[in-house]
C-alpha cells in the first residue's frame, strides 16, 4: 500500500513521494491479493521506524481530516462524513509497515485493531464486516490508503485474522463510519467499542457508551468472531463468538487476549441478542416472533434521555445451542443478531 505520501502537508505518510506513485502503482506487483506480499512495492518505505524495543505506544499523534489529494490521477477528498456506509474489497497490511509512523503520527502495530482509510478523519472509528461470514469488529482508523483498484480499507493483520481472511488476502467488507477516537486510547477504548458493538449498542450512541465503560473502570468483554465451520458453498448466515476478558491497559485485537473456543464466565449464560427498538411494541413483536426458537425476553436500556428495549433469546445452556438459536435469529430477518455472554 503507499501510506506515508504528503497528500496534505500534514507530516509523513507510509510510502514514496506523490510525484512517483503514479508510476510505481502501474507495476504488476500491486495487482496482488493483499499488502502482506514480498512483491509489494512500496513495503517499509518512506515513513519513521519507532526507535525503541518493546511494546509500541498507543494513541498520541493528532486529529486530522487533511486537504484534497490525487493519488495516480484519483480524486480523494477527505472530510467527516456522518453517514459514510459503503461495500467493496478489503485487503491487509502487517510486517512490512510494522512499527513505522501512520499518516497522523501514531505508530503502527500489526497486532492492533487498525486500518488504513482514503478519506475518513485520523482517527476514528469504523465498524467493518465481512460479508463473506458475517463476521464484524470496530477499528481505530490511523492511516491513510489503500489506493490500489477497488480497494475500500485496508486493514492490519490482526484486524484481517478477526475477520478471517488473513490468508485469504482479500476480502468484500462493508464499512459504516462510527465517528472520532480519542487521541489518547491505550487500548482500553477500542476494547470497549467492541464490547458494545457484541451487545448490539447502535453506532451512533457506540461512543458514549464506551465513554461510560472505560470512566467507570468496568472490565471489557470483547467478543471476537469464530472461524467458521461451514462449507464455503453455504450462505454465511452469522458466526460463533469467543469471548476474552480484558481490564486495565488491555487492547482488543492485541494478541494477549482471546482464546479460539467459547469460553463461559462462571454464573453467565448465552444469549442471542436479536435486535433493540425505541418502540416497544416493536419489541413485543419481535418477542412473538421469536418465541418459537426459545425463552425470550425484551428489557429496557438507559440510554442517555432516551430508553431502548433489548431483545435476545436465552439464556441457552451452552455454545452449541447459542449457535443453532443465532442461525434461526438471524434466518428470521434479523441479520446483526449476535452471540453475547452475560449474566444469568
């Protein structure tokens, strides 16, 4: 990928400069499945090293929207587009750029929920989705790019591996803009924003919310997708979750964190989160239609002046159930259903 070019006059970004790039994008070597190949012209270049050993800072660098910017005779225009929703190819990026400074000044870490975005604010939060197995997590958008064909985002390795297309290289995501992160996170927000999005809070009280969990010190559960065991040729129709604890200066997507099979906290059950509604009687509907697949039951969430009504089917005895009961939810019509832990 070519992050690091000057597209704004705002301080380095991955890559060579802009007079260059039109001609270096035309080499074959960028017409490959993802940023994670040898081949990749424009891998380690042009952008700062971290100088120490270690673990790499979180957060820190600066907010920045920045100027319009052509990259290889496209017009990118970069601004803060509330209702930012789009479809289209993701593809990855991880040792090449590893531990080298991102287009706002932040340090790049393979290993963390990241992506690099064309015209999003730096940084921000985005929800992606791949719509090949239904899985979904939030990232701390800290770079600029991709600038190759029809490529939408590109994503770190750890967020490419919580999708599950890392070896796969390429993937048909959806991407929905949340809205600005906090310049100072060490991790703690972004886990909690993917807390929130595993209990079903709406992108545009997402933030908030995760303003409330972290000020009030509450350990984060992250829920992160299973790979899935389906047949390629079936319709992907949700996953499984695994749930990790994390607290403290934790970050989702670190590594350190996560296990690959649900895990149960003592004296939690499994619930399908279906949907939640302002309305209600919207909520009784959806309880009626459900009832069928198991116990349902509708309650209120606080949120801010305003109450939702949250309605999940459970509690379910164990992981396998809690899968079945998501296939049926979501074959219902409620296509964000989810797996979530919580207590009984």
């Amino acid at each position: 990928m070519t992050r690091g070019h000057k597209v704004d006059g705002r301080g380095p970004v991955r890559g060579t400069i802009i007079a260059g790039l039109a001609l270096a994008l035309t080499a074959s070597s960028l017409m490959l499945a993802g940023c994670s190949s040898d081949k990749d012209a424009f891998s380690g270049k042009g952008s700062p090293i971290y100088p120490g050993d270690g673990p790499l800072p979180k957060g820190g660098g600066r907010y920045q929207i920045g100027k319009p910017y052509t990259v290889a005779g496209q017009r990118f225009y970069p601004k803060a587009d509330p209702d930012y929703d789009k479809t289209g190819v993701a593809s990855w990026y991880g040792p090449k750029f590893n531990r080298r400074m991102t287009s706002n000044g932040e340090w790049f870490d393979m290993d963390y929920l990241s992506a690099a975005h064309t015209t999003l604010p730096l940084p921000s939060y985005a929800k992606v989705t791949n719509l090949e197995n239904g899985r979904e997590i939030v990232v701390r958008v800290n770079d600029r790019g991709p600038f190759v064909n029809s490529r939408i985002i590109d994503l770190s390795k750890k967020s490419a591996e919580a999708l599950g297309f890392r070896k796969k290289g390429k993937a048909k995501v959806r991407v929905q803009y949340i809205g600005r992160a906090p310049l100072d996170d060490k991790g703690t927000h972004l886990a909690a924003m993917n807390t929130e999005l595993h209990r079903g809070t709406s992108l545009n009280t997402m933030i908030a919310a995760a303003d409330r969990r972290t000020s009030g010190g509450t350990p984060t559960m992250v829920a992160k997708a299973e790979p899935n065991k389906r047949p390629a040729s079936s319709k992907p129709q949700g996953a499984p979750v695994t749930i990790a604890s994390l607290s403290g200066q934790a970050a989702a997507g670190s590594g350190s964190a996560g296990t690959n099979a649900v895990v149960q906290p003592a004296g939690a059950g499994f619930y399908v989160q279906a949907a939640a509604f302002s309305d209600p009687d919207n909520a009784d509907r959806t309880r009626a239609q459900l009832a069928p697949i198991g116990p349902v039951e509708v309650a209120p969430l606080s949120r801010g002046s305003h109450t939702l009504y949250r309605v999940r089917v459970g509690p379910l005895r164990d992981a396998g159930q809690a899968d079945q009961a998501l296939r049926q939810v979501v074959a219902a019509g409620h296509s964000d259903a989810r797996v979530i832990v919580a207590a009984n």
